[in-house]
C-alpha cells in the first residue's frame, strides 16, 4: 500500500490548526455526552505537554542568544 503523502499546504494548515488549539489554555476534549477514553485522553495531553516544552525551549534559545551577545559587547 502507498501512503499518501501531504502536501505542503495540507501540512501546513494542520500544523497550523494545532499551533492554534495549543495556545490556548489546556482544554482537555471533555463530551458530557461520551467520556474519552483513558488512552485519547493521555494523547492529548501528551501533546500539549510537548507544545509547551516546544514554547519554553524557544524562549530559552532566545534567552541564551541574547546573553551571548550581552557578554560578546561588555568583553
């Protein structure tokens, strides 16, 4: 079997659909209707726990980037 593969615009709007779903505040995909079950629910978590991460090593990177300079000038 092939797998199909995305192009660069269906990735990027999933990619971007999820960048939006993460930034808001942690929602976990409560339906009063229907309890996810244990496994959805930990997947879930698992990636906002990621996105998060993703986030933190960002602002850390740019952080040691300004550092870096802040001592490159003062030297």
């Amino acid at each position: 079997m092939a797998q199909a593969r995305l192009t660069d615009t269906a990735a990027g709007a999933i990619h971007e659909r999820y960048r939006t779903l993460f930034a808001n505040v942690f929602a976990p995909n409560v339906r009063y209707e229907q309890m996810p079950g244990a496994d959805e629910r930990t997947a879930y978590a698992a990636e906002f726990i990621a996105y998060r991460l993703g986030q933190i090593d960002d602002k850390l990177g740019r952080l040691i980037e300004l550092m870096e300079r802040g001592t490159g000038k003062s030297s």
